[in-house]
C-alpha cells in the first residue's frame, strides 16, 4: 500500500488539496475557528509535501528511494 500511496502521490495529494481548501473555506465562514486552523494546517503540510516532491525530482527518484528504504528497513 506504501507503493501504491508514494508511487500515485499527485493524483490524490493535488485534488486532496483542492478539497481541504473547501472544507477550510466552508469552515471559516460558518466561524469554527478551531476547525479552520487544523484544516488549513493538513492542507499547508500538504501543499509543502507536494512542492518538495517537485523539489527532489520525485518522479525520478521515488522508486529507488522505496527500494531503498524498504532493504534498510528488512535488515
């Protein structure tokens, strides 16, 4: 599943974005301020982890990264 997640990350992180947004939007105008802070710090982690995959080249460098990970993490 962790393959699955990192390898297909901009398909679902972007429009995950787009939807965290809303819900802060919709959250901000209804005046629930504790939900409009925890929604818009899910989206601003996301949006960093979005950039920074674009930072690290990460269509490049996601598979052997698992890879990688996935032999130090069996021995």
């Amino acid at each position: 599943m962790i393959y699955f997640l990192a390898e297909f990350f901009l398909w679902w992180a972007i429009p995950l974005t787009w939807i965290l947004f809303e819900t802060t939007n919709h959250y901000r105008r209804s005046g629930k301020r504790g939900a409009t802070i925890l929604f818009s710090l899910i989206m601003i982690s996301l949006v960093t982890l979005i950039v920074l995959y674009f930072v690290f080249n990460g269509f490049e460098n996601l598979r052997p990264a698992m890879q990688r990970f996935e032999r130090d993490y069996l021995e």
